[in-house]
C-alpha cells in the first residue's frame, strides 16, 4: 500500500539542514512485529515522484522478454529503433488481416477496486487506432477494468492515458493480461509503433516540466491569458472538474465555422530550439483538433507547428509533440499557441483542455 501525508513546515525562518524524518514503533508494535518500508520520498508539494510501474520491460530495451504476440493473419512483431525518447519500441506490423491480432503480457499484479493509470506512446504509419484492455489472462477472460478501449492514434509520437478501476476480483490477483489489439482498425501494411508502457495507481503521475513557458496553463487563474473565437457561435468557459485540478477549458461549438480557436499569444520562443508541447484533452465525440505555433499577427509565420491533428477519445488522455523552432533568427515573443477546432467540430461538440505546458527540450 502507498502512504501519503502533506506537511507544511514551521517553526523556523529560513532554510535548515538539520531535519530528521523518523518512523516511530514504539506506539504500536507488539513483539514479534515485521515492520515493511520502501520508497521514501519527501517532495514539494505537486512535484510527485514518477510511477511504480507494474509491467516489465515497458521500454522494450529488453527485446522482446516479457512480451507476446499473436496474429489469426499474418503480421509480425519485432523490437526496432528508435524508440520515443529511447533507443527501442515495439513494431507491429500487419501483412494481412485477421480476427484476432494483439500484442500482450501477462502475469501483471492487480489489487481489486483498486484505481490505475495506463499510459503509453504511440503511433501508427496510417493513423489507425487500436484497442486496449486489461482482462484475466486464461479462460473465461474475465474484465479486470478495460474492455477494448479504443485509442485514436496518429501518425506521430503521442502520450496515451487511460484511467480505470479494477473489478470483478475480490482478492490480489497475478494473471492479469495487458492487450494491445489491432484487429477491429488494422489494414493490410500497418505499422504500429509503442513505447513507454506504464501501469501505476492512479495518483502516481510525474509533474510536468518546470519550465513552462504558457501562462495560466491549468486555467486555476480563469480564462486569464487565454482568448477564444469562433466565426460560427460556440463559448469558451472555464468550468469544473480538470484533470487531477479544480479548472479546465470548456470549448462547446454551438453551430459550425471556418475558424474556431482557442489560443494564447506573447509567448517567448528561441530560435532553432527543439520543445515539447503536452496537455490533456478529450472531448464529448471524440472528435479531435489541430495544434499550431505561429507568429500572431500577419503573416502568421509557421513558427514550428502547423496545425498537426490531434485525435482525441471521449476520455482524458496526455498528448505530447515535440517540434523545432523555425522561420525567425533571434528570439521572439510573439507566439500564438493555438488549439483550432474547425476542421472536426460538430454542432453540440464540447471539448475540454488542461495542464497546458510548452517547455524547452534538454
């Protein structure tokens, strides 16, 4: 079990070196008490420790150990470079279709009505998506949380985030499978890629980077720095509950447009410099968005994002996109980040934005 406790400090002035954390027995033990301790951490408030991850080889920097596939066509999985952030990933590959194509592992711990976090990267050569689910490994294949999920990938790196309870078991359990399956959206020629497999209790989810440079980035300030338009009508409102917070942006498209955007301009950027956009989203269709970084005012210069696609799910999910600083020579601080909603936006579309960071690449 993890435990926490928030503190806040007192009864000195100015920073000290001389703190003692203590783990005290002597008020509950009983003799022949085992006492268990593991992973100490004392961290600032909102700066959580990375996750206890519980699938092996989530990196796939062992090859293949841990991991099995099966396709009822034809099709391959190999381990293969590069990876997102790393030298390997899993590649899925299907030559021809079929009725059953996963790629799984099994054996991975559970604790019942327990809440977890699944997060991966992925892509795929086509943009098509694929399912997961976490499921009794062995005969009835019985529902442990996610039944075919469905992820809308695209065809870059992108940060999936999955939360779900575990159900329909009573006591710890060892033979959950973690399944990846192609066969509902896989076409003849796919290639999938995945990386950075990670199932944590939920809560356990690494802060983002420090150095953001988006101002009012978890709209906790309201609609402060951030602007909408739309040349059909629709509203942006800054509404409850966020992702892990109290506020989130609340796009609604109450009838269609040419241009409908919700962006945040005079931002700094340097010139030639690699960083990465994430944010969560999801939005009520499932229908997705595209994300620019540009020079605000005309010529509205592509300064490193053009409207790349987002495909967004009807659940919260991360979403991560590295780009290159490029078209200026010396540092500007004339950037709009833009979320543009027209291309896929129905009439009745509401779309919900969080934690939004753009910080430098190390």
């Amino acid at each position: 079990m993890t435990h926490t406790v928030s503190f806040k400090t007192k009864n000195f002035s100015s920073p000290v070196d001389d703190a003692r954390l203590m783990f005290w027995f002597a008020n509950d033990a009983a003799p022949g008490d085992i006492f268990w301790i593991d992973n100490v951490v004392i961290a600032k408030a909102g700066s959580v420790p990375p996750p206890s991850d519980i699938v092996m080889n989530p990196g796939f920097e062992d090859g293949k150990t841990w991991w099995d596939f099966y396709t009822s066509g034809q099709g391959s999985f190999v381990v293969s470079s590069p990876g997102y952030g790393s030298t390997n990933a899993a590649k899925v590959t299907t030559v021809a279709g079929g009725t059953n194509i996963q790629l799984y592992q099994y054996g991975i711990p559970l604790e019942p009505n327990t809440d977890y976090q699944l997060s991966f990267n992925a892509y795929s050569s086509s943009g098509h998506g694929l399912d997961v689910s976490i499921l009794k490994h062995d005969l009835p294949y019985t529902n442990y949380g996610l039944s075919h999920e469905q992820i809308n990938l695209g065809t870059s790196w992108n940060t999936h985030t999955v939360n779900f309870r575990t159900k329909n078991f009573s006591a710890p359990v060892d033979d959950a499978r973690l399944m990846f399956w192609f066969a509902n959206d896989a076409a003849p020629g796919d290639i999938f890629w995945i990386d950075n497999v990670v199932i944590a209790k939920a809560g356990s989810s690494p802060p983002p980077p420090a150095s953001d440079i988006v101002m009012n980035p978890g709209f906790e300030d309201g609609e402060t720095w951030w602007d909408f338009y739309t040349s059909g009508q629709g509203s942006f409102v800054v509404s409850s509950p966020g992702y892990g917070s109290t506020n989130a942006a609340k796009v609604t498209t109450v009838t269609g447009g040419t241009n409908i955007q919700l962006y945040q301009y005079g931002i700094p950027l340097e010139p030639n410099t690699d960083y990465q956009l994430s944010f969560n989203a999801y939005s009520s269709s499932g229908h997705g968005l595209d994300v620019s970084i540009l020079k605000h005012d005309p010529p509205y210069t592509n300064y490193g994002l053009s409207h790349e696609p987002v495909n967004l799910t009807t659940n919260w999910s991360t979403f991560t996109l590295n780009f290159s600083t490029n078209n200026f020579g010396s540092p500007v601080d004339d950037a709009r980040l833009m979320f543009w909603f027209a291309n896929d936006a129905a009439p009745g579309d509401i779309f919900w934005i969080d934690n939004v960071v753009i910080a430098p690449l190390n």
